[in-house]
C-alpha cells in the first residue's frame, strides 16, 4: 500500500509542472485493496485528490472509489476473434459459477474487459514470448487505463465519470452456452461504442 501511495504523491507533485497537455491522466495499479488494509486511509485521500484534479485512478478495487465501476475480465479462445463479441467466455474460476446461477442479476450489471490470450515477454530470453488464456483481474487494470488514454487523444477534456458512462451505456450483454442453455455472465466493454459516443 506505502508504494501505491508514494507513485501517487510522485505523479500529482510532478503534474504541478508539466504543461496542461502533457498531465499525467491515468494512474493504473494492478492491486486490489480493501478498508481493512494498512494504509487504505492514505491511499482513498490520494485517489480522492487524484481525481479532483481529473486524473482517472484504475485499480482491481476502483469499485470503491467509483460508485457502480467494478474491474473485472473474460477470456477468449486462442484462435478466436478478439473483435467478435460472442468470442469471450467466463473466466476459468467463475465458468461454473456463471453456469451453476440461476439467478443472474449479479451479472447483468458487470463490465468485461478483455484479460485471455495474451502474448507478452517470456523469461528464457529476448526473443522469448508465453502466451496465456486466462489472465487474473489485475490484467484488466492496464488494458482499461491504456484504452482511457486512447479517450484522451479522442476528447481531451474527458473526465472519469464520462468515461465510466460512456462504458455502462455502450457494453455488449455477452452469454456462454451449456446443456443447450444460455446464460449471461456480464457485458463486454465495446470500445467503438465508447469512441462513438465521447465523440459526441
């Protein structure tokens, strides 16, 4: 928690000097955290100033600091088509879950972002790469800061909560089949519809 909240006091004091449109914008930290752990106070107090001076903190709890806005993931198959919709799944620990519910309300409010299949630095050499299906969640944190940066470019002015709205009112109701059944496990974030809108 210490280090999270010294990257915090790093980037808003190193803000102060940088030209307004060079801010630091986005602050992602794949850890999630409860008010229970050593340190929360300090580190809620630095989101809380994080964001009053429009900087959007992304974190596997960022539920707690933004009302309604939960991290979480979907995998998909190796070979299948990250653009496709219908291509993401349950992640590994929540598949027999999702297929156990009978009641899926909890779902109906969850945004996916994409977490599986992917390919990054292996530990053998530099020419050395691992691919993975199933990521854990902190892999969600850094593929929704980056797409936050890609808002930026798109409407400089942009602030957490429109992002956070422009996700909610454009995601994609996503549903695995089992048994000849359908059920829904979330909505997976659709970043054309997000463009689209922040576009205005």
């Amino acid at each position: 928690m210490l280090y999270s909240w010294n990257c915090f006091c790093s980037s808003l004091f190193i803000n102060k000097f940088l030209p307004k449109s060079e801010k630091i914008r986005v602050i992602s930290i794949s850890r999630g955290y409860g008010q229970r752990d050593k340190g929360y106070r300090e580190l809620a107090d630095a989101v809380a100033k994080a964001v009053s001076e429009n900087v959007f903190v992304i974190t596997v709890s960022s539920n707690l600091h933004y009302s309604g806005f939960q991290i979480l993931g979907a995998c998909r198959q190796y070979n299948a088509d990250p653009d496709d919709f219908d291509s993401y799944e349950p992640t590994l620990w929540e598949r027999g879950e999702v297929i156990r519910n009978e009641n899926p309300a909890e779902y109906r409010n969850r945004t996916l972002f994409p977490i599986g299949s992917r390919t990054y630095a292996g530990p053998t050499g530099t020419d050395s790469y691992e691919i993975t299906y199933g990521g854990g969640i902190s892999w969600a944190v850094p593929w929704c800061a980056g797409f936050y940066a890609l808002c930026v470019q798109v409407k400089p002015d942009i602030t957490p909560s429109e992002f956070i709205k422009a996700i909610s009112s454009t995601h994609v109701p996503v549903s695995i089949e089992h048994n000849g059944r359908s059920y829904m496990f979330g909505n997976m974030v659709n970043p054309a519809g997000v463009i689209s809108m922040i576009k205005g």
